[in-house]
C-alpha cells in the first residue's frame, strides 16, 4: 500500500480505495494515477480475501490502517463490490470525510450478506464462479471474469485484472453484519448502469432503504476503475467537495 502518485494539491481530497471479491490493490492503479495528477492523494488497500479467518471487521481494521498512511486528514474511503459490506465498519475505527459505495453489496444490520443475497438477489450471473475445498469463491476462466466483470473495458486491461484475480473466502458474507445501524457519516452510492455483477436495479432500492441516499448513476460496466478513470475520478472528486 502505498499512498501519493503525484505532489498533493492544498485542500484536494485523499481517497482510501478498497477493492471487492477476488480482488488486489492493483485494480486501482489506473484511477490512482488520474487523481494523483490532479492532486489527491490515495492509497490502495489489499484485503486478505483469501483467509476463511478474517471477517469483515477484520477487513475494516486493514483499510482503517491504510487510511492512517495517508496522514490525519479524514480521507474518503471507497468500497468497490464485496467491500461494501465492510467500509461501513470503518468510521468506528477512524476518522472518515464520505463513504462510496462503488456499484457495492449493502449489508443488512444484524444479516448475514448471504441470507440478503437470497432474499433479494443482489448478485447478477456468478455462473463462472466455483468454490475450492475451502468454500472460497473463485472464477473458472478468464473468459468467463471478463464477460462480467470488465465485459466494457479495453481487452488487454480486462485480460491482465482477470489473471491476477485470487479465491474469496466466505466468512464476510456468512457472518451477521457487526453493525447495528449505519454509522452517521456522509455516504454516497454510485451505481453502474450496465453492471453485470451487482444488479443496479437492486442497488437503486437498496441504497434508498438502507442508506437512505438516491444513487448516482454512471455509464458503464462493474469495473469503472478500469474501464473509465477518467470517468470515475470526476465523479468522486466531486463527491469529495
């Protein structure tokens, strides 16, 4: 993890950016590189997805140290995809200026994510995924990654982001949600139109019943990060101000 990429701009954001299922730091390096040049400062976070030990509240004390890199100015922590469920945990852990739920899963206080996904199918098509002899979640093909997760990106992106994906382990979604309301910070969700992973049509009603927020809607695919930077480091550096 390692904060910067460019001279910090006096009053421009920082940004911890935390990927979601099967997932590193390095999905991140594109849209890193736009915000570092026009000032902000942001980190990557690298779960440990693959640990069946660590939970979510083992997920939020990670970002909660990254978030420390950046220095003491309460950053904007952006949870992509499975990170959802864990970003809202943070603010209990350290000081943070906005959470952005990126076309991200929405727990349900006191729920197990896994008993939401039932209930109100979130998920979009996971028919290319598989489970190893520990019950972590992996894709079974690069082909398949791609046609759902970065079917708009450009193809040596999508090919490079779909080698490095890793297993996810279960735990964070097996466990009741930590949570016993929604921490009262500022909070946004951004939902991706085309999203082949997290059905938008679930997310516009999650993020107004949980959330209590309208989503903001982006063109494009589950992978904004790659597929646009340019796009995506608008909307959040307005989100920011």
């Amino acid at each position: 993890m390692k904060p910067g990429r460019a001279v910090p701009t006096a009053g421009a954001p920082n940004f911890v950016l935390v990927h979601g299922a099967w997932h590193d730091a390095r999905v991140w390096d594109q849209l890193r590189d736009v915000l570092g040049r026009r000032g902000c400062r942001s980190v990557g976070v690298d779960l440990p997805i693959e640990d069946v030990a660590v939970d979510a509240s083992g997920y939020a004390s990670v970002i909660a140290a990254a978030a420390a890199e950046l220095g003491p100015e309460s950053p904007v922590v952006v949870g992509h995809s499975m990170s959802g469920i864990a970003i809202p945990l943070v603010p209990a852990l350290t000081p943070v200026r906005r959470l952005v739920y990126l076309a991200a899963l929405i727990p349900q206080p006191g729920e197990p994510m896994a008993d939401v996904h039932a209930r109100e199918e979130a998920l979009g098509d996971t028919r290319g995924v598989a489970r190893d002899e520990y019950e972590r979640s992996y894709w079974t093909s690069v082909e398949s990654a791609i046609e759902i997760l970065y079917h708009d990106c450009e193809p040596a992106s999508a090919r490079a982001a779909a080698a490095r994906l890793r297993p996810q382990a279960r735990t964070p979604h097996d466990e009741p949600c930590p949570l016993e309301r929604f921490p009262d910070v500022p909070r946004t969700y951004v939902l991706m139109r085309d999203d082949r992973m997290i059905r938008p049509a679930w997310s516009r009603v999650a993020s107004r019943q949980r959330l209590g927020v309208e989503a903001i809607e982006l063109a494009g695919g589950h992978s904004p990060m790659l597929a646009d930077p340019e796009l995506l480091a608008d909307a959040l550096i307005a989100l920011a101000r």
